[in-house]
C-alpha cells in the first residue's frame, strides 16, 4: 500500500552538484554533497525562488507531495539524474526564507542574512550547515539576486527559527 501512495504522491526533484560549478574557483572538484547529507554535515540546501519553494512545501507538509533529491550521473542537464534521498514531511524536512540586508553601499550583502523575518543568523554557520566554507558558499552564490529572498530547504529537523 506505501508503494501506490509513494506513486499517487506528488514529486518535487532537487538536484545536488557533484562538482563545483564552472563559475566556482574549484570548479569540477567534488563537493562531497551526498556525504555531508548523509553524515549531517550538510543540513540544508539554498535555492532562489522562494514562493515557490513555498508553494511546494504546502504541499509536501500536507503529505501530499515529496522531495526527490537526486545527482546527475553526467554533465548537468546533459545526462540523467538518480535519486539519492527521497524525503516526506515525516522525515523532518522544512523552508526558511532567507534574506539579505542591504550594505553601505545600499546592495544586499551574503554578510548580512536574515531568516524568516526576525533571525541573524552568522553568516559563517549558515554557510557550514550548507556544506561549504564562508569563501567557497560566497564564490557559490556570487551571480545570485540578493535582494530576492531565496529558500533554505533543511533536510533534517534542524532549523534556525523555532
């Protein structure tokens, strides 16, 4: 019976690099994701568009819905995916939005993070809790839209907002 509930539910598939990407000073090196997922290392993910992470995570939150996290077996985009977590609202999984205060210069600054509207978190533990150093996380998100709030997908029960 789990089997046809599993296949009647919903599936949200978030993809994990292997390898840093091109852009990244270590680009193609490994980023050991699946490990750091896998010993805690790495808690959460962080992805732009968070509305509609939000969508999803009614969804998922309702049980109806999952997340299929998976790694390409290739080049990204250019070969097949494999699953390597499939997880429920069961599981512990959850959404922070994640946002950046603006600098001196008036821009929004990785330095400067604020989840859910009221945590100041270090910028330096969210960047560890996503399985990177503050340099390689800053390198990461370099061509990113700070001033759009992004989603932090947490895989465990841990979260920074209680």
């Amino acid at each position: 019976m789990a089997v046809l509930i599993n296949f009647l539910m919903k599936t949200y598939v978030l993809t994990i690099s292997n390898t840093f990407p091109k852009t990244h000073k270590k680009a193609g090196l490994e980023t050991n994701f699946v490990v750091k997922i896998n010993s805690l290392l790495k808690k959460h993910t962080i992805r732009c568009n968070f509305l509609l992470w939000q969508k999803r995570f009614e969804k998922i939150e309702k049980g109806e819905a999952c997340l299929s996290i998976r790694n390409w077996t290739g080049k990204p985009y250019n070969s097949k995916q494999i699953e390597v977590f499939n997880l429920k609202n069961t599981d512990g999984i959850s959404l922070e939005k994640l946002e950046f205060y603006e600098d001196k210069d008036g821009v929004p600054a990785l330095k400067y993070p604020l989840i859910n509207n009221k945590f100041e978190p270090n910028i330096d533990i969210i960047a560890e809790n996503d399985g990177l150093s503050f340099s390689d996380f800053k390198e990461w998100f370099k061509g990113y839209d700070l001033s759009q709030p992004m989603a932090i997908i947490h895989f465990t029960h841990f979260k920074y907002c209680h």
